[in-house]
C-alpha cells in the first residue's frame, strides 16, 4: 500500500514510517501541514496517517480542506487528547479512524489496514469460511469439520467479524468498538476473556487453532 | 397555584404596593377625621347660636303669658324631631311641644303631644328663667349625624378606588418584574447546569437596574466562558506537550524490545518500563477525561440512553472476566425499558468503573450483582419514580469512614495498594453521575460495597 505520514514529531514520524515499511508499504514521511496538503493532493495514496497538532496547517484544517476538494482517501486522525468532543471533532472534519497518543504500534498498523480495505462487498457473502471452518450467515449455523457448534449471539458476531477480516489483525478496542459498540478501555482482559471463550468452542476440540494472537497488537483468524 | 400565590406574595413590587395602600389609607383617615371633627365643632357653635338667638327673641315677650302664647304658637309649627320648645309658667304650667324632664340620669325632653314616649336622637338644648318660668329651647343634632354619614360614604368613595388601584398595579408590576428576574435566573441556571454559552436576553423595556444586572451577568458569562476555555486551551496544550514526549519513550522502548534478547533481565526491564509507561499514558487519559466530564461541555451531546441495553451490554462484556476469575457476575433487569438523558459512552464508562471495582477488590468466588430498578423517589402518595442503577458485591467493602475519601482523585484505600487501579476509577464516576445530574451513593452491602446511581 501507499501511505502518506504527517506528523510533525521526528521520533513518532520515524517510528511510525519505520514500521509500516517494514509491514511491506510504501510510505512518504512530511512533517508540517502545508507539505502535507501538497503531498496528499499531488499523489494518491491508500490511506492519510494525519497528526492534529501541525504547524502550518492543523490535522482538522488539513482534512476539512481535502475532504472539501473532493479527496476521499481515508485517514487515521493522531491526536494527543483523546477526549470525546475531540473524536467527534476530527471525525467532523473528515476523518475515519481516530487513535490517541500514546498508541502501540500494533494498534496503528491494524487500523491501517482496517482503513485500506474499507469499501468491501460485506453483504453479498451467505458463507464465510476459514480452513474447515463454515459460518452460514443466513441459517445462523457455524461448522468446524462438519461438526456443528453452538455459538451465543455475541460469540456467533464475534467470530462474524474475525471472519469477514480474515487474516487481519483486529486489535482488543477495535472488536470492542465493532462488536459491542463500545468505545472506551476497560482495566481488565474483557477481550482476552471472550476470545478465550470462543476458542474453547472452535479451537480446541481440533487439532489446528485458527483464532491466532499477535503479539501487542491483538487477534487475527487464518487458516 | 397556591405556591404561584405565595410566591407572588413574597415579591417585592407586591409588598410596596401593599405599604402604600396601607399608608395612603392611614393618611386619608386620619385627614378625613379631623375635617370631620372640624366640621361638626363649627356645626355645633351654629345651632347654639341659633338656639342663643332663639333665646333673646323670647326675651323680648313683655310677661309670662306672652313667653307661654308664643311657645304655644311656634311649637305648632315646628316638627318636635327637629326643634323643641317648653316653657314652664312660674305656675307650674307646660306650654309647647316637650318637657324637659329631670330624674337621676339627667334631662329627658318628653313628648306633650302626638305620640308618648322620648324622641330619638340627640338634641342641643338651651334652658334660661324668664318672667319666673324655665324656657327651654332645644336643636336636634341630627344634621351633624347626617354630616358624619356623610364623611364616611367619601371616605369610601375616594379610598376604595385607590386601594383597587394600587393592588392590581402592585400584582400587574409583580408579575412584570417576576417575569423579568426570572429571565435572568434561567441564565444563571443554564450557566450553573454548564452552557456557558448562555446570556440574558436583555429587553429594552427592563428598568434601568434590571438592565444593569442582565448586563453585568453577561460580561461575568462571557468572562467566564473565555476562562474556561483558555483553561481547555491549555490542558489540551499540556496533553499534547507531555502525550508526545510519552508517545516517545514508548517508541525508544519498543525500539529497545527489538534489540534485546527475548528471555532476560534485560528484558524483563524493558517490559517493566513499557507497564509503566502504559501506566502513565492511562493516568493521564483518565484525568483528562476527569477534566472534561467535570467542564461539563458532554451535556450538549445528550440523548436518551436505554439503560436496560447498556447494563445488559456491560454485564455480558465483563462475564467471562468474572467467571475466569472465579467470580459471578448477576445482572437483574425490570420488565419495563428504563431510560434517561445522557452520554452512553460515559455511563458505560461509570458502569464499567464499579464493575471492574466489583471484581478486582473481591476474593475468589465473590458475587457481583449488577441490578438496574424503579426507586421512589420523594415522599407522599404521587411520589416520583426514577431509575437506579446499583452495582453490589459481597466482598470485604469500603470502611464508612473511608467512603468518601474513595470519590477523590488518586486515592487508594491501604487494602487495595496491590491491587492494579490508579485511584481514579471512582472519582470518575462520580463525576458522570454527577454531570447527569445523579446521586452516588456508597453504602454497606453487609457484607460488601453497595454502589448506586440514583437518576
């Protein structure tokens, strides 16, 4: 994939560029809001990395402006506040994704990638599968090895979303956003716990795990 | 509408009008009685002098004879209600038209003719010797009761009109005024509840002190709006200043977690640090979010949160924590949907709070009751009912006289040093209970902690 970084802090720009060339993309580095305007309007790019404090031009000023000029690319807004209001502003302006500093890199790259491959056929698929692994959507029925097993709702949506990002790491607040709408960070494994559970179910009755962890960043299902 | 009244009662313009009514009243009684007394003095000296000149016409009368003919003629002529004559001859004959008669209650004039008995009302009397007879003339007073009467019906005639007048322009200006306060009061209100950006419409017809305090309520609103704000200017600034540096160390450490050996002293030192930083960056994140609850600023995003969905949601999120733990987590939920005005993320975050509170300050096999119910509240027989969320654990629960001290920021009880949690999970929830204008209250579960929102 092709990124465009815009962060005015040499060490979280380095770090972040560092990283997601090391996951295989190509990634241009800028460090003010003005080159980051001419950068994000001049090329095209898969998806924006957008920090809100810039000299120059701020994040929110930035992507108001390209979102006004009909430039759709999606961005991961960086912010260090993180209050709600804040979120809200920067999703106002244009943004898709939100992450708050300090932020692991594992969560960045997984809401990278989760940004990239946004606009997908998700309804048109009746059956996801994964190895031996069959969700059928429609009769609401999931079978490991023809072996039929008994999910609860949540566990059944769960699962849903790891399948329909097959090979994607989800990372713990992602799935708590996507899967129980809820956008805060609970002290406690909630994630780890539900997983755990879901493993237990599919897992390990068979001889090869399909739900895999990665480390620092969250869960992933491949076959 | 009785507590309208009594609270009209209470106002100032209502109270003036009634002084005045009360003073212009006194004022006007006391000014009607001395005319009146005037009056009748002036009244009085006018009959004695006719009775006086009556008096001398008799006089004039060459004998007694003539003084009884000449009482005897103009008694005839005169109604005994209004003037009486008698004149008794040295004889001992009663001419005219009455007798003064004496017992021991003083003089009575006595009828002679018509009909018996005394006259009614007062009579001024005049009594001389003349030519050896007792002529008495006498005047009735009933002018002067009928001049009495007189003053009375002008007294109501002017007063009552007045007293009219000013009551309702005592109301009317009450109301006005009211009316007029009152606007300046749901500003303070609205600024109280967190909208700073409220202000008082000013109307031009506001007297010129009310003008002046609308006025200056607005200047305190807007210098007040403008402090806030800086003061969110600069603890965003500060996040940012000391979030990026942060944001680096954890980059340094990640950067080092790669270098490292992955089995090691080195590298337990390099998890170590990044649990610290971790650590700091969530101190940090909670007391910014503290800050923001506390600003108030979220009630501008309320909206109806279905309670019920939310603790069903939370239960279910945190059950399997719970169970693997060695605890259970109950959740109890009325048959009707309950819901009240609010943000959902942060009752959710305050759910979450006592939650997690709930299962980490408790033994193995610990119960955590989560229940969500219909309370009365106030007291008599149409009494309110308002939604309460209660989280309960049986486990060793907060001393009383530690309760409060849980609710302020940092504080950690001595029992629970150990135990992970900044000391700020509380205090939070405090505070968004109380930007939804809720009650928390922590009370014994006996044993255990009993924590309610009551809405």
């Amino acid at each position: 994939m092709k990124l465009l970084v815009i962060e005015d802090d040499a060490t979280t720009g380095n770090y972040i560029a560092r990283g997601l060339r090391e996951e295989g993309h190509v990634v241009d580095l800028v460090t003010d809001g003005r080159q980051g305007l001419i950068q994000a309007t001049g090329n095209t790019y898969d998806v924006l990395v957008v920090d809100r404090m810039l000299p120059e031009i701020d994040g929110l000023t930035l992507l108001k402006t390209l979102r006004g000029t009909g430039n759709l690319t999606p961005a991961l807004f960086l912010t260090a506040m993180g209050s709600v209001e804040d979120r809200i502003g920067g999703l106002n302006a244009g943004a898709d994704d939100y992450l708050v500093k300090p932020f692991a890199f594992g969560e960045l790259s997984a809401r990278v990638a989760a940004l990239a491959r946004r606009p997908q056929a998700l309804d048109q698929e009746t059956v996801l599968r994964v190895a031996d692994l069959e969700m059928d959507l429609l009769a609401r029925k999931v079978t490991r090895a023809g072996q039929e097993i008994d999910l609860l709702p949540r566990e059944f949506a769960l699962l849903e979303h790891l399948l329909r990002r097959k090979g994607r790491v989800q990372t713990r607040t992602m799935l708590l956003e996507s899967v129980w709408d809820l956008s805060f960070d609970p002290m406690t494994n909630v994630v780890e716990t539900h997983i755990s559970r879901l493993r237990s179910k599919i897992d390990r009755p068979f001889d090869r795990e399909l739900i895999q962890t990665v480390r620092g960043a969250g869960y992933r299902i491949d076959g | 509408m009785s507590g309208r009244m009594a609270r009209l009662w209470r106002s100032m313009p209502l109270r003036l009008a009634l002084l005045l009514v009360m003073l212009f009243s006194t004022v006007s009684l006391l000014s009607l009685a001395a005319s009146y007394a005037v009056t009748q003095a002036s009244f009085e000296q006018a009959i004695r002098a006719d009775l006086a000149q009556d008096m001398a016409g008799f006089r004039a009368a060459p004998s007694a004879r003539a003084v009884a003919f000449l009482v005897e003629a103009e008694s005839r002529a005169t109604d005994p209600n209004r003037s009486i004559l008698s004149y008794v001859t040295p004889g001992g004959v009663v001419y005219g038209n009455g007798a003064i008669a004496r017992d021991d209650e003083g003089y009575h004039i006595i009828t002679l003719r018509d009909a018996p008995g005394d006259y009614a009302g007062d009579y001024l009397t005049l009594t001389d010797t003349l030519h050896g007879g007792l002529l008495t003339v006498a005047r009735s007073r009933a002018e002067i009761e009928a001049l009495r009467a007189g003053f009375v019906n002008i007294l109501w005639i002017s007063l009552l009109p007045t007293i009219l007048i000013a009551l309702s322009g005592g109301l009317v200006i009450a109301r006005r005024s009211k009316r007029d306060v009152e606007v300046i009061g749901r500003t303070l209100d609205s600024l109280t509840a967190g909208d700073l950006s409220a202000r008082a419409r000013i109307d031009p017809r506001w007297s010129d002190d009310l003008r002046s305090i609308g006025g200056k309520l607005n200047l305190m609103a807007g210098a007040q709006q403008h402090s806030v704000e800086a003061l969110r200017q600069v603890s965003s600034d500060i996040a940012h200043d000391l979030k990026t540096p942060i944001q680096r160390v954890a980059v340094h450490l990640d950067d080092l977690e790669r270098v490292v050996p992955p089995e090691g002293e080195t590298r337990e030192l390099v998890e170590r640090a990044q649990a610290e930083v971790n650590g700091i960056a969530t101190v940090f994140q909670s007391l910014l979010q503290l800050a923001q609850v506390d600003s108030g600023s979220p009630r501008q995003r309320f909206a109806p949160v279905d309670l019920n969905t939310l603790c069903a949601t939370m239960a279910e999120v945190y059950e399997p924590a719970a169970q693997a733990a060695g605890k259970t987590l109950t959740l109890h939920l009325p048959d009707e949907v309950l819901s009240v005005e609010g943000d959902r993320a942060l009752l959710g975050q305050a759910l979450a709070n006592l939650i997690e509170n709930g299962l980490r300050h408790t033994p193995e096999g610990a119960q955590v009751e989560v229940t969500l119910e219909l309370q009365p509240e106030g007291s008599g027989p149409d009494r309110a009912t308002a939604p309460q969320l209660v989280v309960a654990d049986d486990g060793p629960g907060i001393p009383e006289a530690e309760r409060d001290k849980v609710l302020r920021r940092l504080y950690r009880l001595d029992s629970s040093r150990n135990t992970p949690g900044n000391g700020l999970g509380l205090a939070l929830v405090d505070s968004i209970v109380k930007l939804h204008g809720a009650e928390l209250r922590l009370t014994d579960n006996s044993p255990g902690l009993r924590a309610e929102i009551r809405f």
